[in-house]
C-alpha cells in the first residue's frame, strides 16, 4: 500500500476530500451537469416498466416516513434516503448509465438521485444542484482510481468481485449531499467517513445471473444521504476511514490501494469531465464490439452471411461479456443479454434502433430468436492482451468475421464512442432521451421535463422537475 501523497497540508485522504467545495467547481463542468440529469432522468422513466422497479417502489412505500421528495413513476413522496432509493435503482437498472474510465465505473445513477432528493427535501439546500453533482461524482472518482492499477491495467475492485460503482457512490453521494445541505469541509468529511461504514456491492450477478445489481447504485444513493443527514445532525466518522489500518481500502483494496490517486491534482484536475454517456444499454465492455458489428452491417455484411466471427476485446473484461461460454451465448432474459458480448454483436449485426442499438433491441423475445441464438453460437469472444494497451482508458475491440463465402472481415474499434474523444452530440442525447421515453412521456411532457432539467443550471428547481416525473403515463 502507498503512502498518501499530496495530503500533507490537508490531513487525511477524506479531509482532502471533504476541501472539495461547489463553489470550485469550473463553470464548464457545472454547466454539463444538467445533461446527467436529464440522461438518468431518461433511463429511469423507461426502468419504471420493469418488475425490478415496482418491487422497489413497492419497498420504498411501505417503509413510511415523512413525505420529502418524490421519486420517478410514483405518486407519493418519500423520506428523502427512498426517493434516493429509488431514483438511483431506476437509473442504474438499464445498464444504461454513463461511465468513467479507467476506473471503469457509473457515478450518475448514484450521484443525480442523491442530489435531487437532497435539493428538494433539505431546507438548507444551497440548491447549487449542477456544481453538487459534479463534486459527488468527482469524489466517487478518484476514489475509484485508488482501486485502478495502472501497470496491470485493471480495476482491483473489480478483480475482487467489488462493484466500484456502489462502493464509491457511496461516498460520493454523501460528500454531494452534506455540500448541498450546506455543510463545511469538516461535516462533509464525517459525512464520506460515516458512508465508508455503508458501502458494499459484489458482482457475481453479472456471471451468473440475478437482477440484484440494480438495486446497487440506488442503495449507494440512500446511504450517501442518509451518512450526510448523520453527519449533519452530529454523528462523526474515523478521518482516516479511507486509508488506515481498518479504513476501507484495506478491507476492499489490501495492501495494493493507491492512496496518490486520490488525492493528486485535487482542486485543479477535475476527473468528472472524462466520464462518457453510454450510446447504447448494455454493459461498456461490449460497446466496441456493437460499433464494430453495426461498421461491418453498414458495409453490407448480413447475419447470414457469419460463418464464425472473434470478438477480441481487453482480456479483464472477458470474464463479464465472454463467460461463461454457454452462459453468454444462450443468455436467458434480456438483462442477461446486456452483458454478453456475443449477443451485442449479434443484435448490432441484426439492426437496432436508438443510436444503433436501443432497449427494444435487449427484450426477453429477442433474445430467444432463434436466428440471434444461432448467430450467437458462431461468435466467441477472446482476450487479446495487445488491446491492454489501450484498456482502460478505452474499452476497445476487434471484430473479425469469416463469411460463408470465405472472405474475412476486420474492424477495430480503438476508441469507445460517447467519450470526451468521440462525445456524443447534443442531438444524439436528445435522440437517446426521446428513445427512452417513448410511449412513457408525451410529447409535450417530454419537452417540458428537458426545459427543467435544462434550468438546473439556474433555477435548482428540483420540485417541479420530479413533480412532472411523479407519474411519466398521466
């Protein structure tokens, strides 16, 4: 474990930390931060369908509490931890959710629900709603990066079978939150040390099978409000809950945390601007291989034509797109499917909507077409470790295709589209939250729910825009 750098004049890696304040976050970053708001506002109205989401919901009602915020596709106001809840469930449950590299994780669908149930619930919300994100999901990031190994180029949570999303949403959730109540440095640092105590998640889900890993980012946003309504009513946390002998690097991370990572270039290197918005809903490891697929489909190359395809791609990440074999190839629901890289491929090969591939494209029907699983068998996917010079600052890939005629088709995908080197328009997020609202929101809501995120920047009115989402069909 390396000692912490860059923390001499600021105390221990929290306070550093907890120094963050809104005030410092740069005016371009503040002014991006509606676009999060509106993308995971998006992908939760369209989660509202799913079993997961009314389980959730139903949850979340029967809990009781002070009514203090609303949550999306419910009529009722919650304590604000459960609208929390809620929001970060359904913005994480499409695996459609922005995310950093290369620590490879999702801080919106944590962070945006914890802010905008803080901003409308908290009397002493500075209301600063954009700059409160950006300062969440700058903690969740670098604390992210001290499980990033840059030598072997994998995240050390992950290899441990922690989802780095949950856990440090966590604290980024609780540093976002205590911000907006107002809170100085020091209460926003016992805010993220009491939030170490409640950070969890493991991913065995994404092998296997279980939709559990939905309720991840939605659990991190509850316990990051609730750790910053704690700290602010008094409660304290160990300031060296990160780095020291019991903190949480040790118990998540070993001996192989990177304390340095936290902490270098605080307050002037803002990580926040190099997350990327996903273009398509499944997990980003298979996003390559789909801008591959629909690159060879545009070139005239049709399902039926695959004698066998090789999908390569950065070797951590066949373990969650690649197996088990059998278990990728055939997968059995459409939230399976969001995390095989052959059925990515296969399905961009078929056609998609949206911005290539949209969530029509991963229902459970589809999935069992018989001519996507038999277009599955005839794609594997493999490690290629000259790809792990790029991975992960991008997730690349390489798709080659043998036909049935005998040619063989190449296209590499070095540069993962959605990131700050391939952004998205402002025309293709509008085109991804009108895919994600259709037949959910009309026209006209859809239009004034756009307009108020927008207006984040300005007014922080935080009420009006979950009150339009309080019931997406009415």
């Amino acid at each position: 474990m390396t000692a912490p750098a860059g923390t001499a004049s600021t105390g221990t890696i929290l306070q550093a930390l907890g120094a963050l304040a809104t005030g410092a976050v740069p005016h371009g970053l503040r002014a991006e931060m509606p676009g999060r708001v509106l993308d995971i506002v998006g992908i939760a109205v369209r989660a509202t369908t799913l079993d997961t989401s009314r389980a959730v919901m139903g949850f979340a009602r029967d809990t009781g509490g002070s009514p203090q915020a609303g949550a999306i596709g419910m009529t009722e106001r919650l304590p604000a931890a459960e609208a929390a809840f809620v929001n970060g469930v359904l913005g994480h449950s499409l695996d459609y959710d922005d995310t950093h590299l290369p620590s490879i994780l999702h801080p919106s669908a944590s962070i945006v629900p914890a802010v905008l149930a803080t901003a409308e619930s908290a009397a002493e919300s500075t209301a600063d709603v954009p700059a409160a994100i950006a300062v969440g999901i700058e903690v969740c990031v670098r604390v992210g990066m001290a499980g990033f190994d840059p030598h072997g180029r994998r995240s050390l949570f992950f290899d441990r079978g922690q989802h780095a999303t949950s856990i440090c949403g966590t604290l980024g959730a609780a540093a976002a939150s205590a911000r907006l109540r107002g809170a100085d440095a020091a209460t926003a640092t016992h805010a993220m040390a009491v939030a170490c105590s409640m950070a969890g998640g493991i991913l065995e889900s994404n092998r296997t099978g279980g939709t559990v890993k939905r309720l991840h980012c939605g659990w991190a946003a509850r316990a990051g409000v609730t750790a910053a309504d704690l700290a602010c009513r008094g409660l304290t946390g160990a300031p060296t809950a990160l780095e020291g002998t019991f903190g949480l690097f040790a118990a998540f991370l070993g001996d192989a945390a990177r304390f340095e990572a936290v902490t270098e270039g605080i307050g002037d290197r803002w990580h926040a601007a190099d997350v990327a918005y996903k273009p398509y809903p499944a997990n980003h490891f298979t996003h390559a291989g789909v801008d591959a697929a629909l690159a060879l489909r545009a070139r005239g190359l049709r399902p039926e034509d695959v004698a066998a395809a090789c999908l390569a791609v950065a070797p951590p990440t066949v373990r969650t797109i690649g197996e088990p074999p059998e278990v990728k190839r055939a997968p059995e629901s459409g939230y399976a499917a969001q995390f095989s890289g052959p059925y990515a491929v296969a399905a961009a090969l078929c056609g998609g909507g949206g911005l290539g591939l949209g969530l029509d494209d991963f229902s459970d029907a589809l999935v069992r077409e018989p001519r996507r699983r038999e277009l599955m068998r005839r794609i594997e996917v493999v490690g290629d470790p000259d790809l792990l010079e790029i991975y992960p600052y991008q997730l690349p890939a390489v798709l080659t295709v043998e036909t049935r005629s005998g040619s063989r088709l190449v296209e590499e995908r070095p540069v993962n589209r959605g990131g700050p080197q391939l952004p998205l328009s402002a025309g293709e997020l509008a085109a991804k939250f009108a895919d994600n609202t259709d037949g959910l929101l009309e026209s006209a809501r859809r239009d004034e729910i756009t307009e108020r995120a927008g207006a984040l920047a300005i007014a922080g009115d935080v009420a009006g825009l979950l009150g339009a989402l309080a019931d997406p069909r009415s």
